[in-house]
C-alpha cells in the first residue's frame, strides 16, 4: 500500500512539471487573472484527465488506437490549441488586482475557465497516448481494480496540488512585474499554444501519412 501511494505522488509530480500547453496556459491565467482563475483551470486540467483515465478504463483505447480517429482527434485538437493560441495573442488582457467579483458572474467565470482547462488538456491526443501508456503498464503491477483505482486517485491529487501551488505563486510574481513583461508573457504563450497546435497537426499527419 505505501509503495503504491509513493508511486502515484512520484507520478504526479513528474507530470506537474512537464512543459506543455496546459502548463504556460496555467501559469499565464494565473498571473492575467488572479489565483482563483488559476485553481478553476487547474481543476478543468484535471477533470480532463480523470475523464480520459475513466474512458480508458472502460475500453475507449481500441477506438482512440484506431488510425482514423487519431488523425481526425489530432487535427482537431490541433486546431483547438491554435484557436486558443491566436486569442491570447490578439486579446488584451486586463491584469486581475481586484478582490471583488460580481456574483452574477462568479459562476459563469468559473466555468469559463474550467472548461477552458478541460478541453485544453483533453483534446490533446498525447495526454490520451500518455494515460493509455501508463494504465497498460499498471494495469499488470497493480492487478486489482481498487489498487487501479488509488493509485491513479493519488497520482491525480498530487498533481491538481501542485497545479495550485504553481498557480499560487504565479499570482504572486505579477506583482513584481511590469505592463510591459505581462504584455510579452501574453504573447510568448499565444505564440506557444499556436506553435503547440502547428506541431501536433504535423506530428499527426506524418503519422499518418502512410495510411492517407
């Protein structure tokens, strides 16, 4: 039980700090937006995984493994990433240093964000080959669906934590930083997502290509 606990805090860390396109999102919400804005993508990301790992469960990997949908699942969440892209670029954002919200739109910012996160992450066709990866590989070490069960649960809190911390102190940082540093994070992100986008488009149709 205590090695199967380490071995999903282990993987949970390790996948805090894996530079992708949730990650600059992450850290560039929180700083634009404010720490609460930060946690409600987070939980998007990791809601995203937990619905990825349940689909895997239940069988979905023979449909995801199938060329076809790997092309069309990559082209779309390609397109995805550049359309989150380009609206970093191009939008001005205006740097949260209020406390105070509206109610009537604590909700629907909320969700905004959160559903942000959830198809940020989702639509990315590496965070499917990555969980399908590891839940073949545990499926054998771990052997009963209740040991399957904690050990992803624990993988999945440790890194929604770390997600948060990391939101904590990007909130944090934008203090220390000027109209004109926050400008430029903008745009090195929406930059970043497009090239994200661009590369997984590639990457899919070179896959692919063969079987056009």
């Amino acid at each position: 039980m205590i090695k199967l606990l380490i071995e999903g805090f282990i993987l949970g860390i390790t996948l805090a700090f894996l530079i992708g396109p949730a990650f600059f999102a992450l850290i560039q919400t929180s700083i634009n937006r404010g720490f609460k804005a930060g946690v409600q993508l987070a939980i998007g990301i990791s809601l995203s995984d937990a619905v990825v790992l349940v689909l895997i469960y239940f069988g979905v990997i023979q449909f995801i493994d199938a060329p076809g949908t790997q092309l069309y699942f990559g082209i779309i969440g390609g397109g995805i990433l550049i359309g989150f892209g380009i609206y970093t670029f191009v939008k001005k954002e205006i740097v949260n240093t209020s406390h105070e919200v509206k109610i009537d739109n604590r909700f629907s910012r909320a969700l905004t964000f959160i559903t942000k996160g959830f198809f940020l992450n989702f639509m990315n066709p590496f965070v499917w080959f990555f969980w399908i990866t590891v839940s073949v590989t545990k499926k054998s070490s771990l052997q009963t669906p209740e040991n399957i069960f904690l050990f992803f649960v624990i993988t999945l809190l440790t890194l929604v934590s770390t997600d948060i911390i990391k939101c904590f102190f990007a909130n944090k940082i934008k203090r220390l930083l000027s109209a004109r540093v926050m400008f430029l994070i903008n745009k090195i992100v929406g930059i970043l997502l497009f090239g994200f986008g661009i590369v997984l488009i590639v990457r899919v149709l070179l896959a692919n290509f063969n079987k056009l």
